[in-house]
C-alpha cells in the first residue's frame, strides 16, 4: 500500500514548463508562473514576480515553480536575486 500512495504523491506534483521566450516558469496550463529577467549578460537571473491564481493557491505551486527556477539557476552557474518578496531568503 505505501508504494501506491508513493505513487499517488508523485502523480500531484504539477509539471513546470520553462518558457523561454517569455522569460517564465509556468505550470502546464499557464496559469500559475514564476517571471524572470537575465541581467549581466545573461550571468544574473533576477526572480521579479511569482503568481498563482486564487483558484489554485495552497497547492505549493509557487514553491514548485521557485525550486525549478533555481534549480535551472544552478545548473546554469547564474546569481540569483531574489526581488520578488516570494523569493526572498
């Protein structure tokens, strides 16, 4: 039984899309994104604005769409700053 509910846990996690073009992580539907800038050549990502609709808040989203970021952040040797207040640490 605790396999299934393993199984169950990872089927909720909501896929994050990276919208290149637009500068955004994005849930699938493309309600819920995180919005970057680059600056410094590309070498700074600045996390400017996280949004969830109040339709789909106290579903993490937001804390999904922050790890993708900086995960991406990290795999691409980029700083981080963090203006969006959701972000902030």
């Amino acid at each position: 039984m605790e396999g299934g509910r393993a199984a169950a846990a990872a089927a909720e996690v909501p896929e994050i899309v990276w919208n290149q073009n637009q500068r955004r992580f994005e849930t699938e539907d493309k309600k819920a994104y995180l919005q970057y800038e680059l600056r410094n050549g590309g070498k700074v990502m600045d996390i400017v604005h996280t949004f969830v609709p109040s339709s789909k808040r106290g579903q993490g989203l937001a804390s999904h769409l922050c790890v993708s970021a900086l995960n991406y952040a990290q795999t691409h040797s980029l700083s981080v700053i963090p203006t969006c207040s959701y972000v902030s640490f």
